[in-house]
C-alpha cells in the first residue's frame, strides 16, 4: 500500500489473491492522511474477501507499551473510524478486520484415514 495506485491494487486483486495493508497508520501520523484507508474504501465493495490489515510495528516506537503510538489499538479504533468515514460499511470493516484474517490464516490439515 505504500503505492496507492487503485488501478495497480484491482489489477492485482483480479488475479484473486488477498492482499495485506499495513501502511495505513504511517502517513496518518506524519500528516494526518490516510491513502491506503482511500484505497482500501475503493476497492473493498469489488473485492470483500481478499483484504486483510495488519501493523508493522517493527519500531519501538509504535508500541504504547514503551510510551509510543499508535499501538495495536489502532487496528480496532482508528483505522475503522477512517474507513466508515470514506463508506465503508460495518460488514466490509469486518471482512478485513476479522474474518478474512481469520480464513486466511486458518489451515487444514489433510485427514488421517
């Protein structure tokens, strides 16, 4: 999501993969936009299933536990504020918040017989 070109994104999401945004808190603290919230917005109602969002919290700065911001917290508070804030409705904020994380990292193992 660091290139929030919609045509790269639905191109790439037509192939039928699922994609992961990750970049969306960045910017919002630098200047307070949000291009992957206006890229997620775009392309979430044609593609529901195949967007996650997750943190790259790599810096200790980003953690609250160590006096920084924005913390996990962010994935539950900010980023579905800003989205339902651009049309995203409740069902969608779910999708990619929760069950498409969930099938996504949800494996099946091959059964014993």
């Amino acid at each position: 999501d660091r290139l929030p070109d919609i045509a790269y994104h639905r191109r790439l999401l037509s192939s039928g993969v699922t994609v992961e945004y990750d970049h969306h808190f960045r910017t919002y603290l630098k200047d307070g936009s949000c291009p992957t919230a206006d890229l997620i917005a775009a392309l979430v109602p044609a593609f529901p299933n195949q967007i996650v969002v997750g943190m790259d919290l790599a810096r200790r700065g980003y953690w609250h536990g160590r006096g920084g911001k924005p913390g996990l917290v962010w994935l539950l508070t900010v980023l579905p504020k800003l989205l339902k804030e651009r049309g995203v409705c409740d069902d969608l904020v779910q999708r990619i918040l929760t069950n498409n994380p969930r099938r996504a990292f949800t494996f099946a193992t091959a059964s014993q017989g």
